[in-house]
C-alpha cells in the first residue's frame, strides 16, 4: 500500500475507533459528575465537579457486591455448565460411532434457529412451578447450561483431532474418559478459553431471565437490580443520571477488562488452531 493509502486507513480507523469508544467515556464521565450535564461540554467536565458519590449511592441502594457476587455464581454456574456438558456433546459427536449422531448433530443446528424468547414460558413454568427452583441459584442457571453454540466449537475442534491418537491408546486399553481427560483435552485448550470468553458475555449481561424467576432483592444480579432502581428509586436519587451510569460501569467493568485481558483470542478464529501438524 502507498503511503496515502496507509495515512488513509489510519485516519478511518482513528474515526471508527473514536465513535466506538466514545460512548464508554461518556458512560464513566457521567458516572462521576456531581452534577449532570447531559450537554455536549458534558463530555469535557470541571474537574472540581468530579466526585465519587454516584457509587456511594448506588451501592447504597442496590448494595453492588451483593448483586456482583449473584452476577458471578449465575454467570459461573453457567460456563461450568457449557464446558462439562460442551465437552461431552462435542466429543461424542466427532470421535463416537453411534446411531443416530447424525440427527443429534442436526438438532443441535437446530437449537440454534430457535429464539429463547419462544421458550422462555415454559421453562418458567417448569422452573418455577414444578420444580420449585424460583429465587434460586440454579433455577436462574440451568435454561443456560447447554450451550449448542459451544457443542458446535468442540465438535469441530475435536475433529481436527488425528483418530489415529485415539485408536493407539484405544489399543492400549484406555477407556473414553481417559481419552477425553489425557488426550483430547489437552490438545483443545484453544477451544476451552474461547468457549469460555463467548459464554461469559450472555450471563453475565442477562436481565430478561433472572428478572422472570427471581423476586428477592438478595438474588438478582447486577443488570435486574440496576432495572429495578430506575424503575423505582432512580427519581428520589440526588443524581439518579450519575448514579445509573455508575451502576452501568460497574457492570459493564468485569466485560471490558476480560476482553483486554484475552483480546487476541477474541480475533483468532481458525478452529483449527488448536492442533498442530
């Protein structure tokens, strides 16, 4: 590329990124401004109009470790649930010989046509009433606990798996689990991490079902809680504007450093990857 051509693409890319960014530091000035200024000055603010009571605030009224902790053990409970089960699935859809594995795989694909929002009565039936499991940790994680996206990630990882490593330890006497834990596993790790980092975002950013099965304040995560202060208390708050956007970074703060964090996992994307020769 010519040198135009690079100054070109730089300033593109400055603009883009800009107008991406923007919004996250007009969420974390807003989060700490004593008083609102939703104007466009807003965005360059009087540092004597700098504080932290916004937080204060909000945890004041929503109690921000509390609705953190529900956050993490409903986000948590359902990664644990995607790998176990991610693992299985995809293992005995590319390396077993069944009857059947064919449409198995077919209705996984289908599984994901099929909004969650079509489902979500009868699970709350289900749940709820026959099970019981309402204002309850696992009631919140099980609809999540099978991941079809995930399936899909480990079948095609587990693929790209020489057979010829299964059948010599076949011939040596080990067992699938064995296989599973010595050999497959360690060669799909990419796999692991990615599934991990896709998964983590759902949950965690889940409102619709939680605010559905849990009514305690002591149960609902941070993204139900904030909805509920804005409904509620949001008016009587010195500075409800600041304080919900306090709320929202503090959510939003876990995401963004765990994308920082793995950043170069999120734009790797050949499956294949993982297994080398």
């Amino acid at each position: 590329m010519s040198r135009g051509q690079n100054i070109l693409r730089g300033v593109v890319l400055t603009i883009g990124a800009v107008a991406f960014l923007f919004p996250f530091y007009y969420m974390i000035v807003g989060s700490l401004q004593k008083s609102p200024d939703t104007s466009i000055s807003g965005a360059f603010p009087n540092p004597a109009n700098l504080t932290l009571e916004n937080y204060a605030d909000i945890n004041s009224r929503v109690n921000l470790m509390q609705t953190l902790l529900n956050s993490g053990i409903f986000t948590g409970g359902v990664i644990v649930g995607t790998l176990v089960f991610g693992v299985l699935v995809g293992y005995a859809l590319a390396q077993l010989q069944w009857r059947g594995r064919g449409i198995t795989f077919a209705l996984v694909l289908l599984v994901q046509v099929v909004p969650f929002q079509l489902l979500m009565i009868p699970l709350y039936v289900m749940i709820a009433r026959d099970y019981g499991l309402a204002d309850n940790y696992l009631g919140m994680i099980l609809p999540f606990a099978i991941n079809s996206t995930a399936v899909i990630i480990f079948r095609q990882y587990f693929l790209q798996v020489p057979r010829e490593l299964f059948d010599a330890a076949r011939i040596d006497g080990a067992g699938e689990v064995v296989l599973l834990w010595r050999i497959a596993l360690p060669l799909v790790r990419p796999a692991l991490l990615t599934v991990v980092l896709l998964t983590f975002i759902g949950p965690w950013n889940e409102f619709l079902w939680p605010f559905l099965v849990t009514k305690q304040a002591s149960m609902q995560p941070l993204a139900v809680a904030l909805a509920n202060y804005i409904s509620t208390v949001a008016a009587s708050a010195a500075n409800p504007f600041g304080a919900v956007l306090a709320g929202a970074c503090v959510l939003a703060g876990p995401a963004v450093i765990l994308f920082i964090l793995f950043q170069r996992h999120f734009v790797s994307t050949d499956i294949g990857s993982g297994v080398k020769g």
